[in-house]
C-alpha cells in the first residue's frame, strides 16, 4: 500500500509516498481501507512548521525538532477491511469515518485504529468524500459556537472567513440555531456562503459588514481583538480559532475572547453527526484529488483561500 510521510519542515515537496505492507489489526482493532481524507490547514502548518507566533518552540518540542515525527492525516472515511480478535461492534465491509487524532496516519491506504476508538459508522446521506470532510471544521465550529460562545436563536454572528472548513461549517450550525449571519469571503466564494445561510456578505479585503455582533467568529485571525471590539454588541464575544501566543494567554483574563482548541472525543462527534441529521451541517468538499497528488494537495492547503475542505481520495 502506499502511505505518506514527512521527510522534513519545509515545503509541499517534503510528503512523501511510501511503499509499506498493510497493517494487521491487533486485538480489539479494526484495518481500514481508507477511501478519501482531508488535507487540512493543519497538515499544511505541521508540515512546514509555520504557525502563529509563539507556538513554534512548543509544536517542535511535541512533534519534531528536526523534521515532524508524526504520520501525515488527521481524518478519514472508508470501509472495514478486517476485524482483530474480538471486535463485535463493527462488521467487514461497513462504512466508517473518524480521526486518527494528534499522532496522524490518515494518509494511507489502509490503517489500523481501535474499534473503541474516534470511529463511528459512516451515515448513508454521506459520500466518503463528504465524511472525510465531516470533523475538521464542523468539529471546532460547533464547540466554539455553541458550548464556548453560548450563541442564541435571534443573535447576531460575524463570520469572518466563511467558506473554508471551519467558517462554512460555523455558517451552517449558526443558522440552524437560529442565528443571523453575516460573513466575510472572497467574492468568488460569496455564492457558497449565501447559499450556507449568511444573510449579508461582503470582500474580506474590503473589511466585514456594519456590526454590531453578538458574537465575532474569525477563523484566520484576520481582525483580532482591534478589529472585532468596534463591531461588538454590548455583550459580544469574538473567538479567535487562529490564534498566537499572546491572545491565548489574554483570553484567560478577558473573558469576551475565545480561543484554544476543540475536543475531538466521541461524544463530540456523535453530536456533530446528530446536528447533521437534523438537517443542521452537511460539509462543504471542495478540491478534491487522487491521493498520488498529495503535494499538489498541500500546495493548494497552505493557500488558506481554499472553498470548502480539500479533500484527496484513495480509490
């Protein structure tokens, strides 16, 4: 099989495929004949080590000083291709989706995760496309929306970057709150974030709608806590999802200000597929490439301009 791997920080010419055999599953794992998973801006910034000031001592000290010690890919979608001892919970031959997590893996052929592990069954109203697709941004949209920023049904929300993974998905989940939305995205993408939900969309370059907001969400750190305090409502709150070193250690003081990261735990992830079946998520794929285009895929992620979730597929 051929699986990725990371030869050193730097460029998309640094991942690698590889030939490996395909793994066996242990006991109580499940082998998985990965069918599509996404690239993300994550993969791009733990490729080349470019991450938001004041992280980049702390990423290598976990990852890799030298060059990334994890496997490449953070999600996937396939099919069981094969049960380790004493599996019952799941079938040979059934469409699953789930996350490989912080160690990566997803990139490959085939892989080996624990049946009681990030894996659930895949829904029928999904393509293996769309749940490659289902975690990364909906995931982070849904906690910091509704458990972090609390928003409510008549509230007032800013998007700002709304048709990437997580601002297309933050979109989605506000609407079917019951939000007003309004967005900022580049005007080729200003269909897409419409046709999501967003009532109001203007050129990110050109600067975001009259506020006020109840509550900000800027998913590339584009207007900060200068920009976001003039649009606030009285009580409104801006989540930063990218954010450097210095705004996260001001969000533990300033209570208006968001930021950190998501849990990716089941119960999570059952959530986020309950709110789909509600009609309240569906992920937006955008590019989509056979899985030998890898570095094209990653050269296209670490744009951070990408419609949707880029997504690379295994056959």
């Amino acid at each position: 099989m051929k699986i990725a791997r990371y030869t050193a920080y730097g460029g998309p010419e640094t991942v690698v495929l590889d030939d490996s055999p395909i793994p066996t599953p242990g006991p109580g794992e499940l082998l998985i004949r990965t069918r599509a998973a996404p690239v993300t801006a994550g993969d791009a910034r733990m490729r080349s080590g470019k991450v938001p000031r004041g992280l980049g001592l702390m990423i290598r000290l976990a990852i890799g000083w030298s060059r990334p010690k994890v496997a490449p890919g953070w999600a996937f979608a396939g099919e069981v291709a094969a049960l380790g001892f004493n599996v019952t919970t799941f079938q040979e031959g059934q469409r699953v989706f789930g996350l490989k997590g912080f160690k990566g893996g997803a990139h490959a052929e085939y892989l080996t995760i624990p049946a009681t592990g990030a894996v659930l069954p895949l829904p029928e109203s999904l393509s293996y496309e769309q749940g490659a697709a289902f975690f990364f941004g909906g995931l982070t949209a849904a906690e910091f929306l509704i458990d972090r920023a609390k928003l409510a049904s008549g509230e007032r929300l800013l998007v700002a970057g709304a048709t990437g993974s997580v601002g297309s998905a933050a979109v989605q989940i506000a609407r079917h709150i019951g939000a007003e939305v309004a967005a900022t995205a580049s005007p080729a993408n200003h269909p897409l974030a419409r046709q999501l939900g967003a009532s109001e969309v203007t050129d990110y370059r050109s600067g975001p709608p009259k506020g006020p907001f109840d509550v900000i969400l800027d998913v590339m750190g584009s207007l900060g806590w200068k920009g976001a305090k003039p649009l606030f409502s009285p009580k409104g709150r801006l989540v930063l999802i990218t954010a450097d070193l210095s705004e996260m250690l001001a969000s533990a003081f300033r209570r208006r200000l968001i930021t950190g990261t998501n849990k990716d735990d089941l119960a999570a992830m059952r959530r986020l597929v309950d709110l789909h079946r509600a009609g309240g998520y569906t992920p937006v794929v955008g590019p989509t490439l056979p899985f030998a285009q890898l570095v094209e895929a990653h050269r296209i992620a670490e744009s951070f301009h990408k419609p949707g979730n880029l997504i690379v597929t295994m056959g």
